[in-house]
C-alpha cells in the first residue's frame, strides 16, 4: 500500500479541476471513496473480491492462472512464468471484480513486469455474456502498458465489426505515448479514468492524456488487472520468465448524490 503519496481525495480534485477547466471542487463534498484494495489482506480476502481467469487464452501468447495470482506485503503480483499449460508456452495471470460499477473515477497505482513482450493492463470491460442494457459491449483500455515506458489506451467496441481493405474486425480508438527516459518497472505510476455519460478522460500520474465523447460505454463494467503475454509488446524471451506486474491499490470514486462534476 502506497503510504507516502498525495491523499488520493486531493489528487482527485486537482484532476477534476483539470476535466472541467475550473476551479477544483470540494472532494469531502463532491467526490466518495466507494470501493477499494489495497492488497494488504490474504489471498483469501482476494478470492473474496475477484475473479480469476483459469484456462488458455486464443487470442495470446500465455495460458492465465490463479496460481499466476499473489498478494503479499500490501502488493497484488501478476506473474508471467515460462510454463507449458493449457497448450500455451507461458503462462500469466488476469483478475476481475466480483462487483460491477457504472460511471465514476477508476485510479490504479501499479509498476511494469521488467521485460518486453508484456502486456501489464489496467481495464474495464463487462464480463462476456453479461446484459449490455445501454450501449455497446465496450472494453476501456486505461492503460495496456509495455515496458519500458510505453503508455497505450484504448475504446473497443465489441459489438460491431466493420471491414477495412478486406479485412473484418470490431471498430476502437487507440492512443498511445512513449514516456522519454522512464523505466515503469522500477517506480510505480498512477493511471486513471473519469467515466461519465458524457466523455471518457484518462490521465497519468495526475495529467491528463486524452479525452473522448462517450458514445457506447453505458452499461455496467468490471475492473479488470492482466498481465499477458503477446507479440506486439515487443520480443518474447527467456527473460520475461518469473517478471511480474506489480499493483498498489485499486480505488473507485463516485460523485455524490445532489452534486455535478461540472
């Protein structure tokens, strides 16, 4: 757990101010805390608020494993091992809250597995098969980051396909940023996302990065923490074995009742 950094009620209202171009609003007022880990409780504490992938993945290098998954001195440790298991040459891990949120401010304080060709991915998506009442079936990558220092965000929308120069594919907006003389897996970083009916913001380490209308992202979503295994991150080798996404804390916040962003 991350003790010595900015109250993260403070930090939240600097990053409204910066959302709304004004002057920031009374977190104590405005802004509640309304779900967090700190990963300083046991593995079954984890157990008891998130799901954990168990199987191969098609679409991926690794196979993903509660065994992948750890908590131990107040850090959750997603772990990729080169391990032959569900078919798949490596294996990782990837987690999912139990509950599902709709709409607020999502921050996660986490550091990168220290090797290329790994995904380290903080998200939200609703679990397949879940009802999209509102919207699309979407996925918000907040950050799918790649080691050193590459910051990659993301809006898919799942539940169309559209076809470019013969090839189909669902339609998404990527962003990405190369931080200049950063190495991610060495000091922690904060990368966050205020989600609203209107627009989607997302920010690192307090700044804001991008900013996009809201157009599918209406139904409610599952934080998701993944480490992965892949070939767009960069070359896969022996040195990504036992290398490890590293996380903080996980917090939600929700405006109040009675009060605006705006």
């Amino acid at each position: 757990m991350n003790r010595g950094s900015v109250p993260a009620w403070v930090a939240l209202g600097l990053w409204v101010a910066v959302c709304t171009q004004a002057a920031p609003p009374s977190p104590t007022s405005q802004w509640a805390l309304v779900w967090a880990d700190e990963f300083d409780g046991s593995e079954a504490d984890l157990d008891r608020r998130w799901e954990s992938q168990n199987g191969p993945s098609t679409h991926i290098l690794c196979s993903r494993w509660r065994e992948n998954v750890s908590v131990s001195n107040g850090l959750l440790r997603l772990v990729a091992r080169k391990e032959r298991r569900g078919g798949q040459d490596w294996a990782a891990g990837s987690i999912w809250t139990r509950e599902k949120f709709l709409y607020g401010y999502f921050e996660c304080r986490y550091r990168y597995a220290g090797a290329t060709g790994l995904n380290n991915s903080f998200w939200l998506m609703p679990v397949r098969g879940e009802d999209i009442v509102t919207g699309k079936f979407f996925e918000i990558d907040i950050n799918e980051g790649h080691y050193p220092n590459r910051i990659n965000t993301n809006i898919h929308n799942h539940s169309d396909i559209i076809e470019t120069n013969g090839r189909r594919r669902h339609p998404s907006w990527p962003r990405s940023w190369t931080i200049p003389d950063a190495d991610f897996s060495k000091e922690f970083q904060v990368f966050g996302l205020l989600w609203n009916e209107r627009e989607l913001v997302f920010f690192h380490n307090g700044k804001e990065l991008r900013r996009e209308p809201n157009r599918i992202c209406h139904s409610p979503a599952r934080v998701w923490l993944s480490l992965a295994v892949i070939s767009w991150a960069g070359p896969v080798t022996e040195a990504s074995h036992n290398q490890a996404m590293e996380v903080d804390y996980v917090r939600i916040y929700r405006i109040q009742t009675g009060s605006r962003a705006d």
